[in-house]
C-alpha cells in the first residue's frame, strides 16, 4: 500500500469537458478531485467549484502529487463531455510520470490546445512541463490532426 500522502498513479479517460466550469478536458489533473471527500466540500464537490475550480485543481496536485499517470485514451469523450459528450475511438495510451506533460499530451491528442485550458497553462508554471521541448515521446509520435470535436465553451 502507499502512503496516505501521496498518489502513485491516475488512470483518468481522454475526456473533453464543456458542462462544467468551462475547463475544456478532464483528465489526470482534474482526476485527482476523487480524492477530496464530498462529505466535507458538499456533492459535487460545488465549493471547490464556487471558489474557483482552476485554484483547486492547481492546489489539488501541488498537494498530492502523482507519480505515474496512465491515460486511456483508446475511447474517449468528445464534445460536451463527460455526460453528454460522444464516444471517440483513439486507440491511444498516454504513460508518463509528470501529470501536467501527461495532460498536454492528451489534450493535443484531442485537437485542442492545452495552453488555452487555464489551470494547465498554469500548471505549466511550476508543477510540471507543458513546452513541447521538454516532454519525452518514446512511441508514436502524436497526429497533426485528430479531428476531436471540440466543447462549445473552447471554441474562439
């Protein structure tokens, strides 16, 4: 077993998220809320939402960190996910030990811009690597295009 301070690894779903909050995707960073007890912050968890859910879920991870993220992305969610979003065979696998790389990398798996969803530019700042430069690919490289429909809430 692990500590209770700390999280050894996420398996969260590619996910585009445009119900909630307007955060764009869900996905390993925004996972970690599973781990906030709704008994104290109220379901679904609306607190941390109200007083700013980018702050929350940066706070969340800076307090927790993982240390290996296993992203299924072979279905995914696109659109105006996660309740209403469609089905999207991917047929990928993102590993990686840094969550925010980990995330960037979906989110461009997903077409969508990983810059323009705060709480990872953000993230990119101090909790781990988004540049492009900085993350490590060791299988295939990642398509120029996934044709992923966007949330409403992303698009200009």
């Amino acid at each position: 077993m692990a500590p209770a301070d700390r999280i050894d690894e996420r398996h969260p779903r590619l996910d585009a998220e445009g119900e909630s909050a307007s955060l764009g995707v869900t996905l390993s960073m925004k996972n970690l809320f599973g781990v906030v007890p709704g008994v104290a912050y109220g379901w679904p968890k609306n607190l941390l939402h109200w007083k700013g859910i980018d702050r929350s879920i940066l706070d969340i991870n800076a307090a927790v960190p993982a240390h290996l993220v296993i992203a299924h992305g072979i279905i995914g969610r696109e659109g105006n996910g996660p309740l209403h979003g469609s089905p999207r065979n991917l047929g990928r696998i993102v590993l990686a030990d840094d969550p925010v790389a980990a995330d960037f990398v979906c989110t461009r798996l997903m077409g969508l811009n990983p810059l323009r969803v705060n709480y990872l530019a953000q993230a990119a700042e101090f909790l781990g690597y988004g540049s492009p430069e900085r993350i490590v690919h060791l299988g295939e490289m990642l398509p120029s295009s996934s044709h992923f429909r966007q949330p409403k809430l992303m698009l200009p």
